[in-house]
C-alpha cells in the first residue's frame, strides 16, 4: 500500500535513468610499413560507419611513440587493437584482421561484456588523449 499524506495517496517517483555510459574508443594500433595493417585499414572503416557513436582512430605508434610512451614500443604483432571507455581500457590485444572480429568486439564492449578486469596497461591514458585531440571527424581518423 502507498503511503499517505494529508492530500491524498504519495506517489513513489521512478528511477532516475542510469547515467550514459561514456562512449566507446576504438584505436588501432599499427605502424605504417606493416602490410597487415594496410589490409586491415578497409575493414576497420568498415566498422567504424557501422557504428557512428564510437570514436574510431588509427594511430601508428612508430610516429606517436612519444605520446604513447615507451610501452607502445612493445607491440610486436599487428593489428593491435585498444578498446577504451572514457579512459580505461576495456581490451587491447592483436586481432585478426578481419570487420567481423572487429564488429563483435564493439557489440562486446557496448554489451558490457568487455570489462577490462584483466588489461594492464600505461596506454590508455595517452591513447585516450590521442583520440580526444582528433574528435569531431568523421569516420576513421588517422592521427597526423
């Protein structure tokens, strides 16, 4: 039963919605000699139209290893994908190189089933800084 008041029957008011989630970043992290990376560059557009409320951005850590830091030079294998929300890491691991594999990863990490428990890593500060510096482009973004 309701509470009551002296004008008549308390109404519970809904839950408030819970807050947005902040959005999905999605970078790649390749090199420009790596002929996987050149392969992979079309899917990965591919992708990032797909989903219009990511922020898609390849980034080659050769040119950008300063910002990224010294843990950038530690990727051996490529395409080396980062999937950030806001500033934490959900995943960043090699991938292959493929729009499917791509695509159920984003589906993953809007889902909530990429929760980052196990990534360890330096980058996601300065790849999330990377990427911010490039919003407001359309598409796939190559950092300069």
């Amino acid at each position: 039963m309701a509470p009551h008041t002296r004008s008549g029957t308390l109404k519970t008011m809904p839950a408030a919605p819970p807050p947005h989630p902040e959005p999905l970043t999605v970078a790649c992290l390749c090199a420009g000699w790596c002929v996987a990376c050149q392969g992979y560059a079309a899917p990965f557009a591919q992708v990032a139209r797909t989903y219009p409320d990511a922020h898609f951005v390849w980034i080659d850590i050769e040119d950008h290893s300063d910002a990224l830091g010294d843990e950038a030079l530690d990727i051996e294998n490529f395409p080396t994908v980062m999937v950030l929300q806001g500033r934490r890491a959900l995943f960043l691991g090699t991938v292959m190189p493929h729009a499917g594999t791509l695509e159920r990863m984003v589906q993953a990490a809007q889902a909530g089933s990429l929760d980052g428990a196990t990534v360890r890593t330096a980058m996601a500060g300065p790849v999330a800084d990377l990427a911010a510096t490039l919003r407001g482009v359309q598409g796939v973004v190559t950092a300069p």
